[in-house]
C-alpha cells in the first residue's frame, strides 16, 4: 500500500493515526475538509476530532472549529462533528440531518453561498483564515502532487490557503481515477484576470493533480473506506411525469430552432428528482448530448453509458452504491468521458453562460410570480442550502425549476401565493415544472406569470385557493404590477405552522 | 446637414418627416427603440407614433405595441406612448411617470429583467419577432453603417433582428461622439461560443459603428434635439454620509490588502445617491481607478475629469444638461477615456466577474437577514425595476446597497423584518449602507446578519422595533436559522398601506 498510493518518500513518512493527526487541529481553528456531496470527504480524521471534542467536552471544556467544505453532506464529518457540537460556523451547501438539526436549532452559524463564490471569498481574504485542510486523495506522486478523490471541490483553494494539511490516502478509491481530473491553475484575483480558455464542455484546461506544497503536510493517514452516497428514490409516476414534461418541451424548442438537436450542455441538480429526469432523457431519442454540472448522478451515469451523453464534467461523483460499482467496472470507458474540475470552475459564471447550460433544479416551492425558494421550509429552517442553482439559473441559457406539486402528503403546496424565503427570484426563472404541467414564463409579465404558473403547475386541490387569491389580490392590492395581499401573502406558511397543513381547516 | 451626417446616397433618399415615418408602424407590432436613461432615445418618431394612435383611438379604434428599448426613461418615447395608452408591453428598465402609473395600473404588461439578458433573449428567439427598429443615430457612413449616439443599449441587436429600420439622425448630437463607441460583434448563441476578449475595463474589442443592412431602412428621419436627462440632487448630508461610510470602508480593504490601491473597476447605479457616492470619491484621495458600469452620470464624469478615474467603460452618458455641456467642450479629453459599449457587453457576467467589479447600487428597503429589494414599493408597485444591479450585484467583486435609512420624511424604514419582494438574495449581497453606517456582512450567518444591519444600518427611531422583531422571532419561528414570524414579518409594509407610516399608530 504505501508504495503503491504514497510514492513521496518524505510524506510516507509523516503516515500516522486519525488520532495523532487530528490531534493537529485545535479549538477555534478554521478547518477547510474535501468532499462535496456524499463524494471524496475525509473519512478518519473527521471521526477522530469528534471523539477528542468529546473528550474535552466531558472534561467541562469547549471545542468548536469552523468547518469548510465543497458540499459535503457525510456523516463521518458533518454529521460526527455536529454530533457532538463541535460546529461553530458551517458553510457552504450540507444536508446531514445532524448538523441541519443543529443550524435550525440556531446552534451552528450556517452561511448559505453560491458553490461558486466559495473558492474566491477564501481567495480574496474576505473570509478569514484556513488553519487546516484536511483532503481525501486517490494517492500521492513522487513529487509530492496529488491525485483526487471522487470529488475535487474546493480542494485546491483548501490546500493553496491553509496553513497545515492533513492528507488521507484512501485506499479504497481505484488508482485509475488518475488522469479523470483537471485542476485549473490560472484562477487569480482581479485585476489583471484573462478569459477561461474552456469553451467545449469536455475541454481540460488544467492538469490531472493538486498541488500541494510537501513543507505543509503535518500528517498522511490511511483509510480504506467507501464514499457512502444514498441510493437513489427509483424513478416513481410524479418523478416520470415532471420529466416527461421536461422532455416535451425541449423537442418543442428543438422544432423552433432555439436549440439545436444535441442540446446544451446539461447541468442536474442534487437530488431524486433532477435524477429522475436524467431517466426521462434516456429514453427521449436525444444523442450526442453533454453535461457541465457539479454532480454526476446515477441517472446522468446511465446516459454516458448508454452513449446519450458523449461527454459530462462535474465537480463530484455521487452515486448510489450500485452505480459506483458499475463506475468502477467500466473506469476506463468513463475515464475518457467524465472531466471532474474544482468547483470554481465547474460552477462558474463565466463557464455557464458560454456554453449556455440547460440549468434544471429541484426548489422547495415557487410563488405564483415566479419566484423560487430552494433553501428554506416556511421561510426559517433549513434544508439544504442554495448549492449550485444560482450559478446555473442565472447564467444559464435556460432555467427549470422541478418540483412535486405537493409535500407531506398533500399538506403542503409547492405553488404559494408568496414564496416564504426567495433564493431565485423571479428575474431568473424561465420554466416551473411540477407533474401537473409546465409553464414557460419567458417574456411574460407578472400576472401571465400567475396565470401560467397556476393553471399548468398547481395541484388542483390548491389551483382554486390560489386563483381566489389573485382575483382578490388584484382588487385590493396597493399595486397592481405584483399584486399582493400583504396581510396574507404568507397565511398559508403560517397556518401550516399553526395546524401541519396548508389548507383550510 | 443632409451632406455631413447622411453620407449613403440610398439613405439619404429615404429621409421623410416623423409621421410618414410613424406610419410604417401598426397595431400590436413589436418595436424595439434605441434609448438608456435619457440617453440616445429617438426624439421624433415614438411621438407622432403617439399621435397615429391617438387619432385611430378617436375614431374608436385601438392601437398598441410592444415597447423594447435599452432602458429608456424618456417622456418624448415612454411618456408620449403611455399618455395615449400604446403600449401592450414593456421591458426592460424604465422609469417615466406615466408609464410608471399605466404599469401599476395593471394596463401594461412590464417584463423587468437583467440587462444583461435582453439581448440574448431576443437572439435566442425567447421573446417573440422585432417589427421595426427605431434607432437614434449621429450619422450614416458611406457605406450604410452608423456612427451612434450617446448611448448604445440594444441597439446592435435590434438593427440585426428587425425585419424594417427607421433611424434618426440627430444634429444636435455632436459628430466628435465618432470614435468613443466600441462594437462587439463576436456574440452568438451557443455552442461555440468564445470567451470575450476583454480584459481591462478600457480595452476595445469591437468597431466603432453600427452595422445596419441599408435595405431593411425603411425611413430616416432627421432631428434636432438634446438628450433630456434630468438634473441630479445635489449630494445632501445624507448622501455625503453614505459616501462617507463607503469611502473609509474602501480604504480600510486597501489597508487590509483586499483591495489594490486603484481599486477595481467601480460600478455605480442609476440615480442620485449613487451619483452623490462619486462624489464623495472625488475628495477621498484615490486616484488611477477606472470604471466598468452602465450609465456614466455627473458624479462620474467629474472623476474622469479631475484625473481620478483614468477610463470609464459604459453604455450610456446620462449627464444632467450642465455635465453635458462640460463634456460637450471637452470632448476630445473625454473620447480618449471613456468607451460606450452594447449592454450586453456592459453589464456581461463573464467580464463583471473578470474584472471584478466593485458594485455600487440603490435599493429601496433591504431586510434584517440582508435580502434587498430594488423594485417594488410595498410589494406590489414597480418603481423602476432591476435593471442592471443583479449583473453587478452577483458577479462582482463586491456588492454595495446603499439607501438613506427612512424615506417619506421618517414614514417609511428601509431596513425592514422582511423585505416586501426579493430582488438580490441573501446570497448576492456583500455590504449594505445607510448615512448611519455600513454593514459587512461577509462571511455571517442569518442571525448575525440581523445584528450588524439593524446596529449599523437601521434608523434609531426603527432599531427598537427590529430588535423586538428578531427577539421575538427567536423564540417563537418554527426554525432557528432565519427567524421570522410569518404573521408579522410583512405588517410593516401592511401599516403603511393602510395609515401611510409603518411606524406603529
């Protein structure tokens, strides 16, 4: 093992245990981890600052840190470290139930930001110090560079800023991820900043390894431990239903000629339902397609495979155990098809709007003007965070936003009269799709918005309620651009606040 | 005249008078006008389109048309059409009073965008067919094409998409405009699209004319008549304020080594208090800055004139009647420093987030957790719309708001529990000031948010109020990440509505 993944001899020798490395990073200190969804996180060392938390915990003290990752939503780190209240500050994107416990509980301070403006705030200083990084890597070259994980992330601003790196050699990712990678080395703060040279979305631009300065390295641990993405919700009617939508009106825009055959590049957000659509696209007639995205998902690996996708390239792989087995069965196929960038890149504005990405994200719940709430349930607790749809939404050449037309069993309604938190606002939505329909609120002006929104997308048990409100709305309101019952706009959160159920008693 | 501003004899013989011109518009067609701010808008054809109307509705007839323009906001093109009920839709930006009151009316369908998505929009085939162009000019070159005028807007999009053009050619501007605009004809849609090859906020990488096919000119007007911008507020306490606060906080980032001593290109929004900042940065000892905005107004100027700001890139000159005199005599000074671009290249992601700008724009109300709204007054009015603050405002270097902390003489509070509609997320705002301070709130979670805006930014008399807001939030919100009492967080807005104060009776 060590001469095969560790081939630097200086750091072979600082290998040591999760406990000695972790033992590096203190209270109060900024610690910057890989992983980005359920891909490429520390596996040990995360597990091991937990238990030395407690330690000190039970000992009366304190001991937070400031954690950073890409996205990661692990239970070896966030959930571990959430657990036993080790989190300070926590950003960006996160989905461990633990630590979303925590943030709603109003214990951890949880700063929500576009994936792509992570990198650049560390960069430019706004956001203080990085004490420790702490990387999951394939393996380490002779000259001390790197190869990565199933995810890059942000891993290379980690590493570039922090102070001191605790690396972990995971033995259970396949060497032959070597060579899928491609790190950009010509980010730079302003000015004096060129044009990003990729403008197909398979380019590489950068080179296949991290830089990592060997002088920073305290600790190399070794793990021997899997990626622990969940398994996907199969594909159900409500799923089907949205992509079949979805998939209608992508011909219908082929046959007006406002996108050629293959597409644009295709970006899917996190999550059943943008994967459920992946599905959808499969059996739609589409080839010669690609993907600029940050995940690679189960259903967008089915489409590389099954030659719909010529090329994808993301910033994360996360896929459910079957697909990862089938991943690594066939690495050498998807090796020459899959490009994983940092996440700077992978979600950049620039990068986006060139290639004109077909941005399709899941939101929590639209208003009846169009705009998106993708973060918050009834307007103060977190889900997940904003993640990368704001990158792609407002920079992409078309924005669609998926969601069942109800939650909670029919309680909750995903078309409301006022979105109850607003992380897409309705400058940056051009499609709302739920399973009841589509509508296409390009160049329409706020009430056509309504209109559309709620004759194609509403659940019909709430079409009426929300028809009611406009026509009222539209009498009494103190404007009649947008109109609003501002004693009312938010009555339907509020009442199912009050009794678990948006409707009426 | 006809001789040195007509120079192609084929256009020169189809100059005819404004209403045999107005005439080759009819009912329900889309018509796409050249104009940002009070700048570059054709001063004779859109009235005496208003008079066609007037007269076919006087018969009992109707007679409307969708409006594009740059971002108009002249009475002689938006007032003149509004006045007689002519137009079905608007977009984008737009700020006469009479269109302004058809809008909130509910009698025009107004679709309020990014700037920067205009363009593409049309390009991409989104937004419908462009009947006729109607496009103020400074004058027509031999070979057809045209030398433009004091601004650029959409221009170059609407001669390239529309089936017939009519010009104007203006005598009253000044033929030396000749040389400061810079044309880019490299965008298309994608794929294939290239990066931009701008890297400084002077650089030119376009033609200085308009290309026009002379066989879609259907008529040439000539005109003789100034831009009608209107006089910019003299800075008063409160703007010097707010200057004030954002001066020391620039030079603070200098000091910190997060800003160059010459800053990064400023951007500076629409209207007085952003005019009143230019000021402020006059007197402030900075010098070698440039500029990458939209609107080039006095406060602007002054600085490209006193040697502050060394090049200044926009779309338009939006000068009161005296700072266009000054730049008028000076025109050659002002030729060799400042350009004028298509918007779609002034306000484009990939050269905002490039060059970094510093983004410098008024808001209406923002809320405690910082989510801003620039448009709608109680939620439902639209004052102005967006225009080009998103473009900056998400892709930026930094994200300024800035607002005096009371409007309607202590009525109403611009610092609010919830804003009353979202325009830039939690997610894109980096700083908020009011004259009582400045507010910075990278890198802090919601609720620490909430604390920095209402200690630094709030007016006293409201700073109680929102205190007791979040206090009370915190104990009762359904979840501790945003606090918010759904049944409250919009009663503000509701009191004002119904008494004209949002301060409780």
């Amino acid at each position: 093992m060590l001469e095969e993944r560790i081939r630097n001899p200086d750091l072979a020798a600082r290998v040591m245990g999760a406990d000695e490395a972790a033992a590096r990073i203190g209270p109060g200190m900024g610690v910057a981890m890989s992983g980005f969804t359920g891909a490429g996180y520390p596996k040990a060392v995360p597990q091991a600052l937990a238990r030395r938390m407690a330690a000190v915990q039970a000992e009366g003290g304190t001991f937070q840190v400031r954690v950073m990752t890409g996205a990661s939503t692990a239970p070896e780190l966030d959930g571990a470290l959430a657990q036993v209240k080790g989190v300070q500050l926590r950003l960006p994107y996160q989905s461990d139930p633990i630590l979303r416990e925590r943030i709603n509980a109003g214990e951890v301070d949880y700063v929500d930001m576009h994936l792509s403006h992570v990198a650049q705030s560390f960069t430019y200083g706004f956001y203080g110090d990085i004490d420790v990084a702490v990387v999951e890597v394939a393996g380490i070259l002779p000259d001390g560079r790197l190869i990565p994980s199933t995810s890059i992330g942000n891993n290379k601003t980690w590493l570039d800023r922090a102070d001191r790196v605790i690396l972990e050699v995971n033995r259970a990712l396949p060497l032959e991820l070597d060579g899928m990678h491609d790190v950009y080395y010509g980010t730079q703060p302003p000015p004096g900043r060129t044009p990003l040279p990729l403008v197909e979305a398979g380019d590489r631009i950068g080179e296949p390894w991290l830089r990592c300065d060997p002088a920073k390295v305290v600790a190399v641990v070794e793990t021997d431990a899997p990626d622990r993405n969940s398994p996907f919700a199969p594909p159900d009617a409500t799923s089907q239903a949205i992509a079949g939508h979805l998939v209608e009106f992508l011909r219908h825009e082929v046959a007006k000629g406002r996108l050629p055959k293959t597409l644009l590049p295709l970006q899917s957000g996190v999550g059943n339902t943008a994967n459920a659509v992946m599905y959808g696209l499969a059996d739609a007639g589409f080839s010669g397609l690609s993907a600029f995205t940050e995940v690679l998902q189960d259903g967008m690996l089915d489409l590389v495979q099954g030659g719909v996708i010529d090329v994808a390239s993301a910033t994360a792989l996360s896929f459910s155990p079957d697909a990862l087995a089938r991943f690594r069965d066939n690495i050498d196929f998807f090796r020459s098809r899959i490009v994983l960038r940092s996440q700077g890149i992978s979600n950049h504005p620039e990068l986006i709007r060139r290639l004109g990405c077909l941005a399709m994200n899941a939101m929590i719940e639209a208003d009846i003007y169009g705009n998106v709430n993708s973060t918050h349930i009834m307007g103060s607790k977190m889900q997940n965070g904003i993640g990368g749809s704001g990158d792609f939404a407002r920079n992409g050449y078309l924005s669609f936003f998926l969601s069942p037309s109800t939650a909670k069993r029919g309680a909750i309604s995903a078309i409301v009269p006022m979105v109850s938190h607003v992380d897409h606002t309705e400058h940056d939505v051009a499609v709302i799709v739920t399973e009841q329909g589509l509508a296409d609120l390009r160049g329409l002006a706020p009430r056509q918005r309504a209109k559309a929104i709620i004759a194609n997308c509403a659940h019909p048990d709430f079409r009426d309620a929300l028809t009611d409100y406009t026509e009222r709305a539209w009498r009494a309101s103190f404007g009649r651009h947008t109109p609003h019952l501002l004693d009312e706009a938010l009555s339907w959160h509020q009442r199912f606040v009050e009794t678990g159920n948006m409707r009426p008693g």
